[in-house]
C-alpha cells in the first residue's frame, strides 16, 4: 500500500515533469490507452484501488478476485465513472 500510495502522490505533484510544465489532462487521464491491466484481488482495497486508477487512465481492466459481489461492485464502480 506505501508503494501505490507513494505512486499517487508523485504523480499529483507532477515529480519527474521539467521544471515549470505541468501534464495536460488528457495526457495523464489516458496513458494507459490501448493497454490491458490484469488486476487481482479487485473486489476490495488496494486492488480496488488500483483496478479504479487503470480504468481512469485509459486501461482495458480484467477484474479477478475469490469473492464475485466484491468484483461486482468494483465492476459498477468503473462503469459509473466512465
């Protein structure tokens, strides 16, 4: 979880970027396009989280998780943001 957490937080602040330029939204809204994310344990936490955050950036996403409502609503979830 510190490791995706960290993940997030960089990308917020736009570390990595050079100086002064920020990312366009569309740019970092979708570079994942044309991707596939294979997502495990997406019927809660962090693999929730993470299935969230590929689909918001663009990914095709396979949810996998033992518990099928879990995944259901996790399902729902990516649906209704779009």
């Amino acid at each position: 979880m510190e490791i995706f957490m960290a993940f997030m937080r960089k990308k917020k602040r736009g570390i990595g970027l050079e100086p002064g330029k920020q990312d366009a939204p569309e740019e970092t809204m979708r570079r994942f396009e044309g991707k596939c994310a294979l997502v495990t344990g997406a019927g809660g936490g962090i693999g929730r989280a993470a299935a969230l955050a590929f689909a918001a950036d663009g990914a095709a996403v396979l949810l996998g998780d033992q518990f099928e409502e879990g995944v259901r609503q996790t399902l729902e979830m990516i649906c209704d943001a779009g």
